[in-house]
C-alpha cells in the first residue's frame, strides 16, 4: 500500500461554488508595492482602509482573521473581491466574516475563500456566502460539487439559499 | 534503551514492537537501541496504515519507563486498574504485567 | 402492593424525515471515510478531525466511541440499543458520563460505522460530541416531572439540539462550547459552570454566560435577564458569533468563553451581544412559532395512573428497611403526588461511577417499560433517573433493581460520587480517579454512616480539565501528578446548584492511599460541628469557614 499524499500538498486551484474551475485574475499586493496598470489588485486589509476613500475603480480587499469586517462597510461599492484568509483549519473567524458581509452588510459581488481551504470545510463555506475557494484537493471541483451536496438536511438560515428544516415542515402552513 | 509503541489501526488496541513486529504483550517489547528507536519511530509514522500514533518511551537503566511517564506507561500497558474491568480483562486480553508498580 | 397498569410510551422528540436524512447523510459520509482510511487513502491527520466529528477518539486503550444523549433523555428502546452495543461491539459495559451522554471504551474502528448505523435505527448518533462545535446541550434529569420545576427545559433544548446541528458558522469554534438550561427553583444542571447557562422561569430566560472550570474556573455572570423565548436562538446566535470573533484563538487554555467574558466584563459582552443581535436578521434565525409548538407537542405529559394505596406503601416500608431506606433516598418529588421520580444508582460500593453492564441496561429498560412509561435520563451525577413512576409500582421496582444490582441507596450521599475515568482510559489524564473512588466508597460503605452524613458531593477530575466536576464538589479531588507519581489535591466548599460556588484548594496534595482516611477526618468533624442533622455539610463548612476543615484534612499530611 502505498502512503496516501494529504490534500494539504495539492497545489490550491480556484474553483466557483457551481464546481468550475477558473483562472484567478486578481493579485495580492504586497503593503509597500504601489498600484498601476497591472490588472486587478487585492489589497491588504488595513492598507484598504486607508486608501479606498481616494480610490475610483474596483478593487479586491484581503481579510485576515482578527479583521473587522464592519470597518469596510464605507467602501462596499468600491470592491469587487473580497478574499477571506482561513490560516489554519481550526481557525473559524472567517465564517463569521463571511455572513456578516452577506447577511448584515449586503455585499453582493465576489466573496473568496483563501488559504488553508480543504475539501472538509467547503460545505460550511457555501452555507457561509463564499461563492470562489482557492482549495486545495487532488480534485478540487468534484470537492466543491459534492460539498454541496453533502447534506440534504439543514438545521438553520444562513447566508445561502438553503431553508432551515424548520420552514420546509411549515411550509404552505 | 526505549520501547516502541502504538494503536493498531483498525481496533485501537495497544501494540508493542517487537523485533518481528507488533505484539499485544508489553513484555514482549523489544528495548531499543535510542537510534534503532529513532529510525523505526520514523518509518512507523510514514507508514501509518498498520497502526496509529507510534511513539517511543524511554527507558531507566533497569528497563522502566522513567518516572514521568510511570503510572501512564504501566496501566497502558497493562490495562485498566479497575472494578469491572480489571485483572480478567487484562488476562483475557494478553496485558500481563510487564511494569512492576 | 397491586401493580399499576402504565403505558410504556416515552413523551420524548421524535426525528421526522429531515433528522432521519440528516443522521443518514453524516453516518454514509463517516462510513465512506472509514473505508477510505482502512484502505489507506487518507492519513490519520486528515482522518483524525473526522472521526472525531462523529465522536471516535484514540485514547489509552483502545478507540472510545462517544454518543449523544440529547440533553439526557432515553427510551427504554435506546436504552436496550445501548445494551446490545455493549454486547456486541464492546466489553459487555458502557460507562455514563457527567455531560449525560454514554461512552463505550473498546471500540473497533472497523465496526464503528455499523454502530453508528445502529444507533440511527434508534434516533441517535454520536456528532458534536468533540471538537470545537456546540457540544450536547445538558439539563435538568426530572424536566418535566419535578415538583419544583416551572417551565420544562426540554423542548427549548431541542430547539437548540437542531439549530446547533452542524451549524455552518460555528463549527470551527475557538474551543468547544456547552449549554445547559434549567427550569426549577433548584438547579440541577449546574448552569453556572457552563459557557452558557439558561435558566427558564415564566418571564423568559435569565441568560449566563461565561462560566466552567478547568484550568481557570469561573461562575457565568448573568448577561440578560427575561429574553423573550421566541428570540432565544438569535440571542445565542449573537452570544456565539461574538465569542467565535474574539475568543483567544492563540492559548488552546485561554480559548473558552469564560476567558473572553473576564476579560471583557459581563458588562462589555453583554453590550456586544447586544449590537450583534440587533444587526441580526431575526427571523431567519428563530425558528417560527409553528416549530416551537411541534417540538412542544412532544412532550405532553405521559398518561399518569391514579390512584395510591398509601396503607400498602407504608406496610412495604415497615417490613423492608433497605426499601425505606431508598425510598428516602433514592426519589425525588414529582408534580403528582401519587408519582416519584427514582434514581437509579450507577454508584454501588467498590464499582466504577457511571458503569453500566449490559445486562443492567436491559433490566433498566426492563423497568422503565414496566414501570417508568418506557423513559429513562442520564443525570450529570453520572446515575440513571426513571422520571415518573407510580407509587404504588416503587416496592416492585426496588426488588428488581436491587436483584440486579441497581438497588444502591445512595442518591446525593457521599458515596454518590462524581469520576471521571481518569487515567485508566483516559490519554489527557494525569492521575487515576476510578481506583480512589473505588476506595471512598469502601470507606463509607456503612449505611447508617452514610445517611448520618447526609447530602455531600464528592466529585473527583483526574486532570484540569475537570471531567469529573472537582470545582464544584463540595469535596472536590484533582489528581495530578508529580514525577510519575499520583497525588491528589483536596478542594473545599465547592456547589453547583444554585448557589454555585468554586471550591478552593487546600494545602499540599495527598497520596492516594492518604485520601479516604483525609476525607473520613473531615466528615468526622463536620458531624462534630453541625448545629443540627438538617444542617448539611456545605452549610457547616459555609458557617465554620473552610480553616478548620482544611487543617483537619492534614492533620497526619
């Protein structure tokens, strides 16, 4: 038998909450290189804040946990990309992040999950808002489609359009 | 001098290496060299359908665990010290004593 | 005594197709992955989190299969699930556990998804029982039939039992999280020791949130009183979603809630909670009315019998001390006069706490189909309740539980100890708690010394963690270890009702053998302290202060 290689070590690919998987056009930047013509830019998260005020165009904005993501809500309109750092596995700030920009700020656009993304987690993700995952899986669009999938029964609303147990055995009533 | 020792994958239960492989009974484990340990310890950890979190414990030179790990090493290796459970199971099971309390 | 015709229906939820598809979709997930680690697809760090979702540890022995009983309620038919479980898979025993579920200790991996299958025949599975999720919800073991109680727990624990199922944002919390939820005047569920303890009195809920033990001990400071129930799941919705931002993330024993709300203040938190909970969309999050009452529609009254032939009960009583003995003991006053709800002791002398064999299971079934309308609990005390049970049925039922040796009448008394497996199963534990409480209970094993000494709680933790409730006994023993060597240190004064208060350590710790005969000078002078046998322990020792029972507990140390 032979040892299993862990998902973990799968170069991350980016893939939609419909299962396909896309080539990421936006770039990280680092805090101290400027902003040109280079294409879409994802800026650091307080860099953001100190900058989108001046800004016209669309910009991407990396989250990390610890974030507040209230502080962003001046600048919604301005952002296209929202990138939300999940640095561990254990680490479960970012789903919070994730309802909050869908459910009480209204942010509508693209909503990304980065970093350590594993196939485990994906289905959390969707019921969170996410709709890209920069996921790392031998085969990482079937990972998305079947997360999906995983569950047929769910217990609360969250940000997706999933209804709770509780309105589909009152439904009509 | 150090014992090698983990879970048998598929029911958990306390295993012993032994120079021919693992065994259930703690007093046939195999006093290691520290090297010869250190070796085997890496190779049972890459190869983890077998069993499940090896992990070395050192020896005194009278061939107990050292103090720290003592009281944890004897009833893992002899089984639970309790009621229901006790000397029966551990005969049944192969755990004679291989820790002298 | 004439026998009292009851019907064996337990008044407890029932899944529908949603909780039936929902266990059905996690077991053949587990199943699949089971198969893909024994194939050795994945490895034991990308199974290890998944197994222990669905509640299968790797501990000392062997692995330990952890199953929900949702806040402590059973059927007699689960009960006998149980039983075959203990059987089939395991050593012919189950052992029950402080936060009210069951463990078996000698599972198979291999077996553990036909278990689970098992265990789903019967509306029960084993998620969320660890890992950093919304744990079991906990209560009171006589919702429902206690004299005192004023609102019942348990449809509210339901209704948190569902919102709490795999919950999407607060899976991955900073630490695993408990709710408990009492209903009576006398808090059973000991809610101040928990990260959110909810009491239910006519005018909603009093909300605490903040406490438990550990490493760091903390009573839940109270953080809003009268929540509307309707609103109950967004308020615990704003409660988790505040602590999953900012809970420590950085320290795995600064990470549970009690630390976030010290560190903030009752105050802060609770403004916090506030904010959130106002940016909620409520609806969303509350289940409707229409899903409240469903839930509370199961759990109307059983069918009580009438009547009671008191002249009967009394011969019984006269006749047969033990009988008296653990009618005294061993009920609890229940709404209706002619009902008792019975505690079935799992602590009988020289046995571990919270042991059940197999055979006890099904004698437990047995008489809460004959006797006990077919439902059972498990108490946090680690005991088996039969919450309604004729009088007229008791003395039947003390003979053949007594036959089986589930006749102990020993409820509340010293003997009645806490434990929690500590080291002889236990991979975390430092020291060994079962052996001591073996010990204790060889000690006092004189039933007349026992009842003299009246209601005192030992509860023994076998590390920091606190398993085993040592902050909150009014004996409190934690073993730690020192150079490979056992030692035990004694607290004082601790409760967990609802007057919770932590116990404090004293002086240095004892040696196993120490223990009984430290603890035996301790209720010794307590008997000699005591303005009268009313006045229990904890009351005595609040009186006297903790010094003179402290320096009796090392008198020889």
């Amino acid at each position: 038998m032979s040892t299993p290689k862990a998902n973990s070590t799968y170069d991350a690919q980016l893939v939609t909450n419909a299962g396909d998987v896309i080539p990421n056009g936006w770039r990280l930047l680092a805090d101290d290189e400027t902003h040109g013509v280079d294409g879409p830019v994802v800026l650091g998260f307080d860099r953001a804040l100190r900058e989108l005020d001046g800004l016209n165009g669309h910009y991407g904005v990396r989250i990390n946990p610890g974030d507040d993501v209230r502080l962003l809500e001046p600048f919604l309109d301005k952002l296209t990309v929202i990138e939300v750092a999940f640095p561990g596995f254990r680490d479960g700030r970012g789903y919070s992040t994730a309802r909050i920009l869908r459910e009480d700020l209204g942010y509508t656009r693209v909503l990304r999950a980065v970093g350590d993304v594993l196939r485990d987690q994906l289905f959390y993700m969707l019921r969170c808002g996410f709709d890209e995952f920069l996921v790392k899986d031998k085969d990482p669009a079937e990972a998305v489609t079947s997360a999906a999938k995983r569950f047929s029964t769910t217990y609360q609303g969250a940000a997706d359009s999933a209804r709770p147990a509780w309105a589909l055995r009152h439904a009509g009533v | 001098m150090k014992l090698l020792t983990a879970n048998r994958l598929t029911d958990g239960l306390t295993l012993w290496y032994s120079g021919s492989g693992w065994v259930e009974d703690a007093a046939e484990a195999t006093k290691l060299s520290d090297d010869d340990a250190d070796a085997l310890l890496i190779e049972w950890k890459l190869r983890e359908t077998e069993v499940v979190a090896p992990y070395l414990i050192p020896l005194t030179d009278t061939g107990n665990p050292v103090q720290r790990e003592h009281v944890r090493e004897f009833v893992r290796a002899n089984g639970p010290t309790i009621g229901q459970t006790t000397d029966a199971v551990a005969k049944e099971h192969g755990r004679t004593a291989i820790f002298e309390e | 005594m004439p026998a009292t015709t009851q019907a064996p229906t337990p008044t407890m939820y029932k899944y529908d197709a949603f909780d039936h598809a929902f266990v059905r979709d996690r077991n053949k997930e587990f199943a699949g992955q089971v198969a893909r680690r024994l194939a050795g697809e994945i490895t034991e760090d990308q199974f290890k989190p998944l197994r222990l979702m669905n509640g299968l540890y790797l501990q000392l022995h062997a692995y330990m299969l952890r199953i929900a009983v949702p806040y402590g309620v059973l059927s007699s038919k689960q009960m006998r699930k149980f039983a075959h479980i203990a059987r089939t898979y395991d050593r012919d025993f189950g052992h029950f556990t402080t936060r009210q579920n069951l463990q078996f200790n000698w599972i198979k991996l291999a077996d553990a998804p036909k278990i689970l299958e098992e265990l789903a025949e019967v509306e029960m599975h084993a998620l969320q029982t660890s890992g950093n999720c919304i744990r079991n919800t906990t209560t009171d073991q006589f919702a429902g039939a206690a004299r005192d109680e004023v609102a019942d727990p348990r449809p509210w624990a339901e209704v948190i039992r569902q919102w709490s199922s795999n919950h999407p944002e607060f899976t991955f919390l900073p630490r695993k999280f408990k709710i408990a939820i009492t209903g009576a005047t006398k808090d059973r569920a000991a809610i101040r020791v928990h990260d959110i303890g909810l009491h239910l009195k006519p005018s909603g809920f009093d909300v605490y949130v903040g406490g438990g033990m550990g490493r760091t001990p903390h009573v839940a400071p109270v953080i809003k009183r009268d929540l509307n129930p309707e609103q109950l799941l967004s308020y615990l919705e704003a409660c988790l979603r505040v602590y999953n931002r900012y809970g420590r993330r950085d320290n795995i024993y600064k990470a549970r809630i009690k630390i976030l709300v010290s560190a903030l203040g009752a105050e802060e938190y609770g403004r916090q909670v506030e904010e959130e909970w106002s940016r909620l969309d409520k609806a969303k999050v509350d289940a409707p009315a229409a899903e409240v009452n469903r839930i509370k529609s199961f759990f109307p009254d059983p069918a009580f019998v009438d009547g009671f032939d008191s002249a009967a009960f009394e011969r019984a009583r006269t006749a047969d001390a033990g009988f008296a003995r653990w009618v005294k003991n061993n009920t609890n006053p229940h709404k209706r006069d002619n009902h008792v709800s019975v505690t079935i002791s799992l602590k009988p002398t020289g046995l571990p706490p919270g042991d059940a064999s197999s055979a006890q299971m099904d004698v437990m079934a047995d008489v809460a189909d004959a006797y006990g309308y077919g439902e059972l609990r498990v108490s946090h005390e680690q005991n088996i309740i039969l919450p309604h049970v004729a009088k007229n049925d008791l003395y039947t039922l003390y003979e053949k539980l007594d036959a089986a040796g589930l006749g102990t009448a020993n409820a509340g008394k010293i003997t009645d100890m806490i434990a929690c497996p500590g080291l002889d199963y236990c991979s975390l534990a430092n020291a060994r708690s079962i052996p001591l409480a073996q010990d204790i209970s060889q000690r006092f094993e004189d039933a007349k010394l026992t009842d003299q000494i009246g209601d005192l709680q030992i509860k023994i933790s076998g590390c920091i963690n606190a398993c085993g409730h040592h902050h909150v006994g009014h004996i409190g023993i934690l073993g730690v270890d020192k150079q490979g060597i056992e030692f035990y240190q004694i607290l004082l004064g601790g409760r967990a009702d609802e007057k919770a208060a932590l116990g404090q350590i004293t002086g240095k710790g004892l040696s196993a053998e120490a223990v009984p005969a430290a603890i035996e000078r301790v209720v010794r002078l307590y008997l000699d302290l005591r303005t009268s046998e009313t006045e229990r322990f904890i009351d005595t020792l609040e009186r006297v202060g903790r010094d003179a029972f402290a320096e009796a507990l090392h008198e020889h140390a």
